[in-house]
C-alpha cells in the first residue's frame, strides 16, 4: 500500500507563498499522474496542479494558473506545489493523490482532475491564507 505524506502547509499573509511537497513510501508507477486537490470548509474538494510523472506534462486549475508551479523529482517519488501570491481563497485542506494505473498525457484537465481516478490519497496538509 502506498502513503502519501504532505508537508509544508501552514498559516500565510496573503500575497506571500509556500512550497507543499508529497512524498510517496514505494515504487510509484512511472507513467501515473500525481498532484494535488483541495478542499475549503463547506466546499467539494477541487484539482490544483497534476503532474505526468512519465514527462514534462502539468495540468493547472483556473483558480492557480499564474501562481502556482508544480513539479517532480521521481527518483524521490516526490511531487512539490509552489503557490505565489497566496489569496484567503487558497486557505484548504492540501491534499495529495496518485494513480496507480497509467494517466495519458494527452488528457484534457477534466479529464485528469477527475478525482476518480486516484487511487492514492495524503493525509492533507492545511493552508490558511488571511
């Protein structure tokens, strides 16, 4: 069984930034996407940033695009999310998430921000933004 273990949340000004990292405990298939979804009190849980762990592929939720970066270092099974420019309406639960099957590259963002499709979950990481 894979864990995922988020680090780096925390309580930010806004208009200041943070680095989330999520590392995975094992072997994480190499051509799974990988990233991040939060959720605000009273909210459903929404995508922020996936990566393709197979290439250079990242996905970006509108609400982000602009301010956030997001990346791997796979020898490390390890995904990070730089958010900049961090507004109230970041403040969540950061979680992370992998597939354990194969994420096609091509894919649209509904297509990969549909939370179905991981298998794998973080514990969560909060983020409070005021």
């Amino acid at each position: 069984h894979v864990q995922l273990v988020e680090s780096g949340g925390g309580s930010v000004l806004a208009g200041g930034s943070l680095r989330l990292s999520c590392a995975a405990s094992r072997y994480m298939y190499d051509n799974g996407c990988m990233g991040w979804f939060r959720q605000a009190p009273g909210k459903e849980r929404e995508a922020v940033a996936i990566v393709y762990r197979g290439a250079d592929r990242t996905w970006y939720n509108d609400p982000v695009k602009g301010r956030a970066t997001a990346s791997k270092d796979n020898a490390k099974r390890t995904v990070y999310l730089q958010l900049t420019n961090l507004k109230p309406e970041d403040t969540g639960m950061y979680y992370c998430a992998a597939t354990s099957e194969y994420c096609d590259p091509r894919r649209g963002r509904d297509e990969v921000f549909n939370r179905n499709q991981y298998d794998h979950w973080g514990q969560g990481t909060q983020v409070t933004v005021s």
